[in-house]
C-alpha cells in the first residue's frame, strides 16, 4: 500500500521533476531508455514516425498516470516520442530512483504492472475500434474513455473534455472532417454542445448507452460514472 502518501508524495522525495511547455519533446522516439515518466500537470501524447516520414499518434497521458514503462523494463530503445501538448510537470524516474522507490512502497512494482496492463487493455480497445467500428461509435467510446478515467473538468455541473477536434482526430487516426461530423450529429442529439477546443458533456449516458449498450461498464472493468458535482 501506499500509506498516507500519495504517489506525487513519494516521487517528490526521490525523483528529479521537469516542466515541459507545449510541443517540447519528454523523449524521442530511438533514445535508450534510462528512464519512465509520471505526469502530475497538463497532458503528454505519444506518437511514432514510421520509416517513410508520417507520424500517427497513439496515446494521451494525463496527470496521475506512468508513461514510458515497457521500453525501460525491456531495457530496448524508444518505439515512440512522448511530446508535451500544454505546460506540463514530470517526475523522472530512473533506475536508481527507480530501486528508491520499491524500497520506500512494497508495492511500488505491483502499482507499475497494472498501469502497464490498462495502456496495453487501451491500446487493444482502440485497435478494434479503429479497425471494427465506424468513426461515430469510435467517438462516442474516446469520450467515454476519458470520463470514465476522469479526464474532464466541470463547471457549474457541467462536464467539459477540453481537446481540440485536430486532437481527437489525431488521437484515434481519423479525419477532422469525420470528426467533426460526428460531434455534429451528437450536438444535434443533445448529447453535447461544442465550443472552441472543447466538448460539454451535456448527456453523458446517452453517449454512454449509444458507445457500449445500456448494460455497460467502462473499458477497464470498472462501472461508469457521471458525476456532475465534482
């Protein structure tokens, strides 16, 4: 267990922390991997440049979470970049910091294999999604995604996704334009109004019904929530 500290706590005593502003590189894709990262601020997307030029982008990270995990466990190099997308604060945690900390919280390798567990459950979900479903219901399980890990902020008892559409898009391999059309539709449907560089989550559950049917739990396990009084 971690104790009365929270993990921020902990690698604050221990680890070296570093601001990043947007669009400044965590680490380049091909860099040995001396180290794994935690965000405690902003937001950090992975992406990987294929052989003949064109970047995709895979994964956000968001504060509270571990990226950078299987190549420093593999001791192979980077298969992606990790770039800052708004001001962010990381903890960089090497491999001395790394022994530190499983000597100060026993279960410090057990809290590592279950994030390294729910990015690969991700990354699996959004595969199929990609390559089984169409861009409306794709959308509607990326909002659900981000609720159901608490992504979002509210005001005044409303939920807000604060992404761009070009984000999104980039994020699950579509189009702005297919993009767009689909959170036309949902504004439509009541579901959401649109604003600029974000979403207000007007009737989470309907998205919610529309993205997984009505017996639903969210993509890892774990019972979908909307709670509108955080």
């Amino acid at each position: 267990m971690m104790g009365s500290f929270s993990m921020a706590e902990l690698l604050k005593q221990v680890a070296l922390e570093r601001v990043f502003e947007p669009k400044q590189t965590v680490v380049m894709q091909g860099e040995p991997p001396h180290a794994f990262y935690y965000i405690t601020e902003g937001l950090i997307q992975s992406s990987i440049t294929l052989p003949e030029g064109a970047e995709n982008k895979i994964m956000i990270y968001y504060p509270g979470i571990f990226f950078g995990l299987p190549n420093f466990f593999a001791e192979v190099p980077r298969m992606v970049t990790f770039t800052a997308v708004k001001y962010s604060r990381v903890y960089i945690i090497d491999r001395a910091t790394y022994s530190i900390c499983c000597k100060l919280c026993p279960d410090f390798k057990d809290l590592l294999l279950v994030s390294m567990a729910e990015d690969a459950s991700l990354l699996m979900e959004q595969a199929c999604n990609r390559s089984l479903m169409n861009t409306d219901y794709n959308l509607a399980r990326f909002i659900c995604r981000q609720i159901s890990r608490g992504h979002q902020s509210v005001k005044h008892g409303v939920m807000y996704l604060e992404l761009s559409q070009d984000f999104i898009a980039g994020v699950l391999g579509l189009s702005r334009v297919a993009v767009n059309r689909a959170l036309k539709k949902f504004e439509r449907n009541g579901w959401l109004k649109l604003g600029y560089r974000s979403i207000a989550i007007v009737e989470p559950e309907q998205i919610q019904a529309f993205a997984y049917g009505t017996d639903v739990v969210s993509p890892l396990n774990r019972p979908f929530k909307c709670d509108r009084s955080l």
